[in-house]
C-alpha cells in the first residue's frame, strides 16, 4: 500500500504505508540510532511525527519496561527500513496495534535536509491512492490539528496528585509539577528521594506548599512554553523559597518565571549525540535531547549564569542561580534514550541545593 508525508508547505514524499490511521502533526527529525520506544512513549513528542535518521528501525523489538510514558504519543513513525520480517515484527505492530501511522523506504535523507534547512512544518500521513488525494485529505486533518489547546503541556499532565515512595529514606521530599515528565525523571529522584509527589501543571502554590516540599523539580514536555498557561506565574511565585529544578520545558518555564525569553529553533534539537559543555560538574559530554525552543542568553537576569552551553550551536543549555537555589537544563540528564553522564546533575540538586 502507497503512504504519503505531505508537508503543509507543499512537499508531498511517498512511501511504504504499513498501517494506522491518517493523522496530522509537527514533522521533526530525531538523530538516535536506538531508543525507538523511548522516543514514541515520551510526552515531549505529543503531535510530532518523527523521522528516524537512523535507517533501520525496530531491529531489537519491544521491551515494555522501557516505556517513557504510559502510551505512545506520537503522531506518526517514519524510517527508512522497519525490522518486518517473520522472526520479528514487533514494533511495527506495536505501532499499527495503537492506530500510529508508519511509513517507510521514503528518502528519509532529503526529508531531513529539508527539515534542516526548512524548518519544522505542519504535515499529514495519509494512506491514499495518488498524491492528489493525499493533498487534499492531508489539508483537512492539519487544518483541524491546528485546533486544538496550544497548552500541550496541560494536555500531557497527570490529572491526579501521584505519590511515589522514595528508596532514600533519609532523602528530600520533592514535589514535582509535571508538564508532560518522562518516568525516568521521577526513578531518578526516587532513587535519591524519601518521597516524591506529583502534581498537574496547573496546581496552586498553595497546593505546593501545603505539601512542604524541600525542593521542586520542573519536569520536560512538549510545545512552547509561551503557551503554558498558570505555571509560570506558579514557579515565580516559588522562586528563593524552594530549590528548584527545571528540565527541558521545565527549564523554559523557569525562565519564564525570571523575566528571562524564548524562542523557537529552526529545526530543534531532537537526539542522542548533542555536545554539552557543563561547568558546574566540570564536563564535557553528550546528551540526549528533544526540544523545539531555547531560552535567549541576553534576557537572563544578572545573577543568573548560564553554566551549560551546547557546543553545536552555542544555545543556552542550562543556567543557575545561587541566590534563588534554581537550576535549568534543556536537554535530558535522565536519558533514556542516550548517554548517562550527566546524571550527576541529580544528585548536585539533592546533595547540594536542597
């Protein structure tokens, strides 16, 4: 069967349709070679289809204990080869089984030059029967994608207050406002907590505080954080009296809440490989990432230092202020998938801000 990828700005690529439903959403790039599973159950990616780098695809199959997430949130899959034979077809079911559209033996390399130089547009997979029709059926579902709340964050929140039991016992209580977390946040400080509690995106600082709290972690998530609405009005509000923590979105709502800006990448960092220069652990490593927006260098207050820089670009990849005992990193020091070396940053929020 005959798939198509049509762009909003007209480009139309074609390929393999192996299954799910037409659907609609930001068309980014992600650099892993492996992680596949990560990457679909990671709430950042909500209304994104993803195109692989990477060209082949589910060649070590599924491993439900790897989710990120508690579903798939992408909106689309596409590769250059999926592992589709008789010994293994697990992720493409898998895929197909949660009504996700995979494509595949499409030039994924032009697509991703085009992404690059581009930048991140509004497109549609469609099963369809010539390129005209996939035009047209394409229209209609981005015109309504576009529709819907931009607060991605909210839609990607727990609804209810979870509570989780720290191996630490002697540990920080940490509350955690969830703008769409990965769970490999929350084993982190589990890890190295007594308790962690998490809360919607929209919860109160009373409901915060009510809960005393040594420290607060922002968690990743999806969309512009321009759009986010309550949160950052919340974490200003929070600013000097708790340590807080702030990772991808979360470091972006932080920002916010400093008077700080951000703005939108051209293509994002979306990957396993990007180079970052820390100086608060004294490092230079790689780390995994998947962001479409950046916090502008200029805009932080004076007592704000930027201590990571992301060697590809030069972007801010984190600041820290220790007047106000707040750390943001844009990229993702949980991993998974990716590197572990920036791990540590973890244990310097436990054992030194809190």
């Amino acid at each position: 069967m005959k798939g198509y990828l049509v762009l909003e700005s007209g480009e139309v690529y074609s390929g393999l349709w192996h299954g799910g439903q037409d659907r609609a959403g930001e068309v980014v790039f992600n650099t892993s070679h492996s992680g596949y599973e990560e990457i679909a159950t990671d709430p950042s990616y909500f209304s994104q289809i993803v195109v692989m780098t990477a060209p082949m695809q589910g060649n070590y199959g599924i491993q439900d204990d790897v989710w990120e997430s508690r579903k798939l949130w992408i909106e689309g899959f596409l590769c250059l080869e999926i592992q589709d034979t008789a010994r293994d077809q697990a992720w493409k079911k898998r895929l197909t089984d949660n009504g996700i559209p995979l494509l595949t033996e499409l030039d994924t390399r032009n697509l991703v030059l085009r992404l690059r130089q581009g930048g991140t547009p509004w497109g549609a997979l469609v099963n369809a029967a010539s390129e005209d029709e996939a035009k047209k059926k394409a229209q209609g579902l981005i015109d309504q994608k576009k529709q819907m709340d931009k607060d991605w964050v909210y839609l990607t929140s727990r609804s209810e207050v979870e509570v989780r039991r720290g191996d630490n016992m002697v540990g920080p209580k940490v509350a955690v406002l969830d703008f769409g977390s990965k769970e490999n946040i929350l084993r982190e400080l589990t890890q190295r907590c007594s308790e962690v509690k998490v809360f919607n995106s929209r919860s109160t600082i009373k409901d915060i505080l009510d809960y005393n709290p040594d420290g607060i972690m922002l968690t990743n998530g999806p969309g512009d954080p321009a759009d986010v609405k309550v949160a950052a009005g919340t974490v200003r509000e929070l600013l000097g009296v708790k340590p807080i923590f702030g990772i991808c979105m979360g470091h972006q709502i932080l920002a916010l809440a400093l008077g700080a800006k951000t703005y939108k990448l051209k293509f994002g960092h979306r990957g396993s490989n990007h180079p970052i220069r820390d100086t608060l652990l004294n490092q230079i490593y790689m780390t995994s990432q998947n962001h479409g927006y950046a916090v502008e260098a200029s805009s932080l207050p004076s007592d704000v230092k930027v201590t990571h820089v992301n060697l590809n670009d030069g972007t801010v990849a984190g600041f820290y202020s220790e007047k106000l005992k707040c750390l943001g990193i844009q990229y993702h020091p949980e991993s998974c998938p990716g590197p572990h070396e920036a791990s540590g940053l973890f244990s310097y929020f436990v054992e030194r801000m809190i």
